[in-house]
C-alpha cells in the first residue's frame, strides 16, 4: 500500500462511545463485545479503571480499544483484552482435539479415530477478543483490523506485569441464520436442552451447566454428521483474515475448541509473539520521510490523556524514532516525548 499521514487514531474506549460502540456490536457478530447497552456501560466502566492501573484483580482487568477516523471522530472499529480468562469461579471451558489408533490383527485394519473431550482450566490464560471493523470499512488501504489487532499486543508488550504468560484467542465460527450453529445443534442442545443463543447468554454468568451436563466421555467425532465434522475448529469467512492476523504475530491453533461453537481457539506464550519480542520503548522526533521507503509502526502514547496510538511510516536514529508531523500531530505528542512501538507485518 502506498503509506499516508494516519487517519485513524486507535484509543481506549470512554463512556461517551458507548452508543456508537453499541452499534458496532449489534451489527457485527463479536465474542466478546456486550450487545446490551447495560452490558456494555459496565465494560467501558471497567475498561477506564484498568487502563489506569486500579483493578488489582486480573479476572476483573478488560481494556476496551476504539479506531476513531480523525478527519469526523466517527468510530469504525473495536477491539479488547481480557486480563484472565479462567478462574475457580468461572473456568475457563474448552473441548480438547485428540485421536487415538486402534488395530485388529484378525481383520488387518488399523483406524483412527479423532474425538473430543471436555477439559477446563482455573488459571486460565490473557485473552485477546472483540476485534470488529464496520463493514465499510473493512477493505481501507490503511487496514484498521490489523492496527485494532497489533495495538493489544503493543499494549501487552508496555505492561507485561498487568497480563499472564498465555495469550488465548477464541475464533467465530459461521453462524446459521437466527444464530443457529450446527456443532451446537448436534450436541451441545441435546445434552442441555437449551438453544445456542440461551446457552450463550447463560455462560457469560454462570458456567456451572457445562460442567454439570457436559459428559466427560469422549465424543468420537465419527457419530456426529459430516457436515458438523467439517466445520470444528473452522472459522466464518468474515473471521479468516483475523485468524491471519493472529497467526502473523506467533500465534497457533492450539488443538483446542469453544464446547458450544466449535470455532478454534489460537494461543502462545506472551514472551514468544512477533510484536512483543520487537516492541521498543523510546523518544519521538519529526523529520522528512518518504513514506514509501520506511516499514509501517504502531506508535502509542500514554499519559493523562489515556492511551493511544496511530500507524505510520517511521525511521530509527540512535536516540528517537522519527515520524512526520502529521503523525506526531495526529498522536497528540511533542518532540523527545517517550512512546511505544512495534512493527506493522
């Protein structure tokens, strides 16, 4: 892409965007990203609070991210981190991939057999989530679901002591009309007698049904239909450049399943990730830059004014990574002031 001044900036989310955060989440299907507004006010409330440090409880810690089009402040995109996703309160529930061989010497045949097993875990991992871009919006040379996407890892990166070791991502899977899903049509309402969007609902405050009512025998894969065994671990066709996205900055499929979707979880250790290894911490300086010449950056800012962070053309010296004016403007940063950065893929 030929590289341009920013138009977007990326920040943390405040109570004053909840009605255009609200719309974005109705209009979009998002894991993480409450559809109600009473939802939604607490996560921006909590969002606040953990930006500034004052949520000791990582179970409790979300930082909620807006891309805002500088030229209307309109928002066009969205994106979040959970501190812990996974408590002896509320684990953190997965459906683990496995196969196993067996053999019979009388007939000569030998058969894998893939199959599923409910586990969970009560430390659970970081989790990185909520990553949505208004539709018209999604084809934008300046790509604003890969800055909504890296500026969590830049933000992991500033404050490794706020996260955990493990970084999870939960992928969607396509959702069938009236939010309908096959893998939980063939299993998960069977053995719950309740419909994907009620189990959906239900899990967000009280998990103990899964544990419950889940069995804990395997489910071999070939009992169920298959055009159910085509799609686990499958994302929707909206979720594939996300998934990219993950798998550029280190992350993995990690085997692992949502038990009601099905979609995929990604995963690694913190330390391990692209950006995060190449994260830097220095000073700011404007120079002249062609933008065509010089690798993309996301640069961010902390400070009274919150967090926040554009992406741009930049260059390194000795002392100060250097941008145009536009960007330093566009950042709302002076010469010399201390930013963050990690390299745009």
């Amino acid at each position: 892409m030929a590289h341009t001044p920013p138009s977007f900036l990326i920040r943390e989310a405040a109570l004053r965007d909840r009605r255009e955060l609200l719309l974005l989440a109705r209009q979009l299907d998002s894991i993480n990203l409450p559809t109600e507004m009473a939802e939604l006010t607490d996560v921006l409330r909590r969002s606040t609070q953990s930006f500034r440090g004052r949520v000791r409880d990582r179970s409790h810690t979300v930082y909620l991210f807006c891309a805002e089009r500088i030229a209307t402040g309109k928002l066009v995109g969205a994106s979040m981190i959970i501190g812990k996703h996974g408590t002896p309160e509320s684990p953190h529930f997965y459906l683990e991939m496995d196969d196993e061989e067996r053999y019979s010497k009388t007939l000569r045949r030998m058969f894998r057999h893939s199959f599923l097993r409910l586990r969970y875990s009560m430390d659970g991992p970081t989790e990185v989530g909520g990553l949505i871009v208004s539709p018209r919006m999604r084809r934008h040379p300046e790509r604003i679901g890969k800055q909504l996407s890296w500026v969590r890892f830049l933000y992991l990166a500033k404050h490794r002591r706020r996260f955990e070791h493990r970084v999870l991502a939960e992928m969607l899977p396509a959702i069938g009309p009236g939010h309908r899903n096959l893998f939980w049509d063939h299993y998960g309402r069977p053995v719950t007698g309740l419909s994907f969007r009620e189990a959906d609902q239900l899990s967000t405050r009280d998990k103990e049904f899964i544990r419950a009512l889940f069995p804990d025998s395997p489910l071999y894969t070939f009992l169920l239909p298959e055009k159910v065994r085509d799609v686990l671990g499958r994302v929707g066709e909206t979720t594939r450049g996300a998934v990219r996205l993950l798998e550029q900055a280190g992350m993995r499929f990690l085997e692992h399943i949502d038990p009601f979707d099905g979609g995929p979880y990604y995963g690694a250790e913190v330390e391990q990730l692209t950006p995060v290894q190449a994260y830097r911490s220095t000073t700011i300086a404007v120079g002249s830059l062609d933008f065509a010449e010089h690798p993309r950056w996301m640069i961010g800012r902390e400070d009274a004014r919150g967090f926040r962070a554009v992406a741009t053309s930049a260059m390194f010296d000795a002392h100060h990574i250097i941008v145009t004016k536009e960007a330093l403007d566009a950042l709302g940063v002076g010469e010399n002031d201390t930013v963050d950065a990690v390299p745009l893929p």
